[in-house]
C-alpha cells in the first residue's frame, strides 16, 4: 500500500460518512475510512468514488493505512460502542498517535478516557462537533480539548473542514482533556434555552397574538434580519411555514406536543447546579421538555381552575415588537449563564478557556450559530475577564432598552394563563442578580433557627447563631459543618 491517510474516520453512520467526505473534499487530506459493518464503508466508496478514501475492512488494516502520527476520529455512538473502539485503537497505536473522540461523550468520561490513555504516550482527544449531518459535511464548529501537542496536528486538519465566519475557521483549541466535550455540552445547553425561548414567543404570538403559524413565520423571518439573526429563528420560520400533506394543516398543529432530548441538556444542568452556577434559562428549558411529555398528569390536569385575564393587544405591530425584545433579553440572560457556567468549569477542572475565542467559533456551523456571537466576542475581547455578560455596556444597554417590554410580556402571558418559564426565569435572574438585598437573609434565620447552620451579618465579620429555644441571645459561632 502506497500512499497513507493523514486522517482516519471510525464509524460512518451519516454524521461519520459526511465527516469523511468533507474531509476528503479538502486539499492535502487523504482519509482512511473504517466501519464495523464493512458493507457501509463500501456503500460510503461506492456512492463517492472521486473522494481520497482509503477503505479497509479490518481495524489492523484501518490503522496500517494512517501514516504517523496515526490520527484517528471516532464518530460512534457515545457510551460503551465508544470504549470498544477506543480500546481498538488504543491496543494497535503507538506514542504520539491521536484517538479523537468526536461523539457528543459526557466530559467526565472524557476525563477517564483521557486519563487511562494519556500515561501510554498515545493522545486522547474529545471533540465537540456541532452543526449536525449538514454541519459535517459543509463546515462544523469543532470544540476540540485534549493535549496542545496533540493539536499540533490536529488543528490544521480540522481547521480544514471547520465552517468559516469572519474569514476564520469555527474550531480552536479549546483546552486541555476534557475541555471540548465540556464546551460542547454548554453549547447543547445554550441551545435548549434558546430553542425554548423562540417556542415561547411562538407561544405568545399565536395565542395572544392571534397570529397564525405561516404569519409568525414572517415575523421570524423579518426577526433573523436584526440582532436576533440566528440559524435557530431561521429554521423555526421554516417549521412554521410547512403544510402537513396529509391533511392541509399547519404541520406545527399536527406534531405532538412532547419534547425529546438526548440528554445533553441535562448534563448542562446536572453540571451547573454541582458548579453552583444557576443555569435558570437553561435548566427551564430541560424543564420544560420532561413537563411537556408528562402525558397523564396534563391531561389529568386539563380542568384545572385556570382563573386568567384577558392580555389586550390593541395593536398587533407593538405587541409584536415587544415579545421580540422580550425574547432577546431573554437570550442574552441564557448565554450569560451559559458563559458563567463555563468559567466554572475551567476553573473547577484547572483549564485555560478563552470565552472570546470559544464565542468566535460559535459563529459559524454549529445549531446556536448567529450574528449575536459577534457582540458576545466583542464583549470578552474589551475585558477577558468580565463578570457576567449583562455587565458588558452592549448588553446592558439592550437589555435596558427591552426591560419595559420584557415585564409587560410576562406580566400579560401570566395573567393570561401562558406558560413562559424561561422568558420568565430569566427575568428573575436577572432582577435577582442586580437586587439591592436578596430575601437570602430569611433562609439564613431559617436555617439557623431549624439547623443551627448559622449565619453572617452585614454589620460586622464573623459567624453568627442565635439561641432560639433559649433567650435568643445571639452568639459568635464556628460555621456550622453539619
Ligand atoms: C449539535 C446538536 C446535536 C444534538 C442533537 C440532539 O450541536 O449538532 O446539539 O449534538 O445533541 O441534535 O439534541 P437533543 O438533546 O435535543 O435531542
């Protein structure tokens, strides 16, 4: 065998076959090619005999066919079909050699993979790719982690296949072992909030609004041409617009109304609440997916009191306005949160992420891609170290400029019997984190009162607890460990 492949792609489900072919497509790449079944691998050759392929039917035939640094993505299955094939690779590579794992993994099995490899010498990377089966094909954002030797190699072929925006590729390094997956999964996170919010404005706007699906579909596409450009609001309008064949009807009016998820948004959850990070928007979201396939409890609950009061719409165009800004404000909580929840995660888990860089790649081909990230790059260029997004002058000056809007939305959807719980939840975050005093300091006496747990005071250091089933004299206290 002559000619070697500089990379080599395991597993060519659809996601794998257009990673394959989108790495074909590029100059300077040759692309070993490998599937359990050999049957795919031979439909994936025989569909694009023009493609730089080099196929094989066995794993040592695959990993003879990489020249050195072997360097190898796995697009399986995330879970055990993953570990078989690392453990493949892994028994058969040498040191200085690259396993990518480029599945949507749970960053702590990136961790574990990541930790039993790299003592052999032989890399392991975990590679967030978004964008989807187009995404693959055309152009991703890749989030890849794993060592910075690793990337030496490893960048210039992805940056090859990335989506470009800006004139630059969407993929960076983005730390070290588990840092990609990590950011891959906020970014799912990201994505539910955001999905969430544009169903809520939906919501609004078909309900209150009394607009139909093909006329929302015109307000979204009008939308995606402001500051809420988006491929999310792009694809939503094309949702709204479609007619059900069978029988004439809006399609959006015969899905069924029970949201999946594979689970990603979930670890978002799961991860920020163990950070202390509150992801409300995000966490609503997931809320909101498990609350809508909860088929017996709502139609259990069909007949509650609904007790509601009419939201007077007197001019359509304003109100219209008003739930766009209602939604934008909403957004920029949920990536505030969602960067927040990054720089937990750096630091709990000692990586160098640059939010910047990390919202530069965001830009193009992955599902949360939109002009927006500009503003949001922008913001951590000016200070890298900001502390929230809202701080930033441009968000705080839209958020200002849509706050009124804001509370008149969710004040009417509320009296009006609508659910809006991320638009919602992320108007009391918001309220929560710029309020003067929180009502904290009554679960503290609470606390201290049923737990003895103890509390601080505003007026002077040190630890507090009064003696409530005594005289209720208050005492210096050690902080309480139970
Ligand atoms: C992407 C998507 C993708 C997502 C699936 C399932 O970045 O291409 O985020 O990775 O995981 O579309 O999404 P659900 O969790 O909503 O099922």
């Amino acid at each position: 065998m002559s000619a070697k492949a500089n990379i080599g792609v395991v597993g060519l489900a659809v996601m794998g076959s257009n990673l394959a072919r989108n790495l074909a497509s590029r100059e300077g790449n040759t692309v070993a090619v490998y599937n359990r079944s050999y049957a795919r691998t031979e439909q994936l050759i025989t569909e694009h005999p023009e493609a730089r392929f080099i196929a094989s039917e066995t794993i040592d035939d695959f990993v003879a066919s990489l020249a050195k640094p072997r360097t190898a993505i796995i697009m399986v299955q995330a879970g055990a079909g993953t570990d078989a094939v690392i453990s493949q690779l892994a028994e058969r590579f040498e040191p200085g050699d690259i396993i990518v794992d480029g599945g949507n993994a749970l960053f702590t099995d990136t961790l574990r993979r990541e930790a039993a490899i790299s003592p052999t010498g032989i890399h392991f990377v975990g590679a967030g790719i978004s964008g989807g089966e187009e995404g693959a094909l055309k152009g991703p954002s890749i989030m890849p982690g794993g060592s910075a030797e690793s990337y030496k190699t490893l960048g210039p072929i992805l940056s090859s296949i990335a989506a470009v925006a800006e004139g630059e590729p969407c993929v960076t390094h983005v730390g070290t072992d588990g840092a990609g997956h990590f950011v891959k999964m906020i970014h799912n996170g990201i994505e539910y909030a955001d999905m969430q919010l544009i169903a809520e404005a939906y919501d609004l706007l078909r309900n209150i609004g009394g607009f139909s699906p093909a006329e929302i579909a015109d307000i979204f596409t009008e939308w995606n041409k402001g500051e809420l450009e988006s491929y999310l609001i792009e694809i939503t309008a094309e949702v709204l617009k479609q007619v059900d064949a069978k029988t004439g009807k809006p399609l959006v009016d015969v899905i069924l109304d029970e949201a999946g998820s594979k689970g990603t948004g979930v670890w978002t959850v799961q991860t920020s609440l163990n950070l202390g990070v509150p992801v409300s928007g995000i966490a609503e979201a997931v809320f909101a997916r498990s609350l809508s396939s909860q088929r017996a409890q709502r139609d259990a609950a069909n007949n509650l009191p609904a007790e509601t009061f009419p939201f007077e719409v007197p001019n359509k165009e304003a109100f219209v306005e008003e739930v766009r800004l209602a939604l934008y404000a909403s957004k920029i909580v949920a990536y505030a949160q969602g960067f927040d929840a990054i720089r937990a995660g750096a630091k709990e888990y000692n990586w160098n992420i640059d939010l910047g860089a990390v919202s530069k790649i965001w830009r193009g081909g992955c599902i949360i891609r939109a002009q927006f990230l500009n503003r949001i790059a922008e913001a951590y260029g000016k200070d890298a170290n900001l502390l929230s997004l809202l701080l930033d002058g441009y968000f705080t000056d839209a958020v200002a400029k849509s706050l009124g809007a804001w509370r008149r939305v969710v004040a009417g959807a509320s009296l009006a019997g609508y659910p809006i719980p991320a638009f919602a939840s992320s108007l009391s975050y918001y309220d929560g984190l710029r309020a003067e005093r929180l009502p904290a300091s009554v679960v503290q006496g609470q606390r201290d009162f049923f737990g003895a747990h103890t509390y601080k005071r505003v007026d002077m250091p040190g630890t507090f607890h009064t003696l409530w089933s005594g005289d209720r004299t208050e005492i210096e206290a050690e902080p309480s460990t139970h």
